[in-house]
C-alpha cells in the first residue's frame, strides 16, 4: 500500500502537532514554578467557624480582598496576609484608608463592624 505524499504530509504534520501540544501538558508539573512559602503556614486557607466575627471577615475578604491578596490570603498584587504581627488598630486604620497607590481605602465601602470582622479573621490567621 503506497500513501501519496500529501497523505504522509497529514500524517507526519498531524504527530507533530499532538507532539507540541502534549509535551508541554505532559511536563507542566515540572515547568510550574513552586510558590513560595514566606510564613511557614499550611498550604491553603482555614475557614473559621461558622457565626463567629472571624467567618465574617473570611466572607468580606473573599469578597472585597481575594482579588489582590490571593483568595489564600497568600498574595498576589497584594502581600501575603499570614502571620501579620500588627495590632488590630493598625490593621483596622489600614484597611479603612488604604495605602497611596498601594491599597484602596475601604472607609466608605465597609462600616466599622466590617472592618472589625475582617481584622479578626486576618488575626486569626497568624495564630
């Protein structure tokens, strides 16, 4: 059976391009950069508890936060939140006026109850 040159064409194109787009799904593993852990905490977030100003926080932070600080709380634009060592004032005046060209302020999005739940579930993290 003789294949004429524009079938063995297809053939060796059609290898060859399953070849290109199967070794990169193949190796990704080995490609990926490993993120770094600079906190030392587990991999992942914990949830806190459900009714408890923490679990409130975790709710406003996935809402208001995530899209900069990671929804692992680990960074991203954002720093990595994880054992932040700051007092609960600092955190709260941080959040309420942000940072020039850093952070947005929050002061007119999230009242004070709001802003307290997301300082308690970011302290909850370094615990």
């Amino acid at each position: 059976m003789k294949l004429s040159l524009e079938v063995k064409a297809i053939i060796i194109g059609s290898i060859a391009g399953l070849t290109a787009v199967g070794i990169p799904f193949a190796s990704g593993g080995m490609l990926q950069p490993k993120a770094a852990s600079m906190s030392g905490a587990t991999e992942g977030i914990l949830v806190p508890a459900p009714g408890t100003q923490a679990r409130e926080g975790y709710t406003l932070f996935q809402l208001n936060c995530a899209h900069c600080h990671g929804s692992d709380a680990r960074g991203d634009e954002g720093p990595d939140l994880h054992g932040i060592t700051r007092s609960a004032a600092s955190i709260s005046t941080l959040i309420r006026n942000g940072r020039k060209g850093e952070m947005p302020k929050f002061r007119d999005k999230l009242n004070d109850s709001q802003i307290k739940a997301l300082v308690a579930f970011i302290k909850s993290m370094g615990d």
